[in-house]
C-alpha cells in the first residue's frame, strides 16, 4: 500500500537538477560587472564627443 507524500511538492532529486552548478553564480555576477563597466566606458566615450 502507498501512502500519499507528507510534501508533494518536495522533491529531492529535482532540486538538485535546478540547482545551479558550481561557478555558475560567480560567472553571472562577472559577467554583470563586465556590462556594467562597458557600458561606463560607452558614456564617457560619448560624453567626449
């Protein structure tokens, strides 16, 4: 006989697979800073125009 989950929406093995992999989180936040200083440089590039 089965008995219905205490937590259906509770799966272990889906969140892992959601889970970010390791360096991903690093790597957005690199790449965030990278737009953020090309955009820097695309305003003081006009702004000497």
């Amino acid at each position: 006989m089965t008995y219905p989950r205490a937590k259906p929406w509770f799966r272990p093995a889906l969140m892992a697979a959601t889970a970010p992999a390791p360096g991903e989180m690093l790597m957005a936040q690199a790449a965030t800073k990278k737009v953020n200083q090309t955009e820097s440089s695309m305003i003081l590039a006009l702004q000497k125009c």
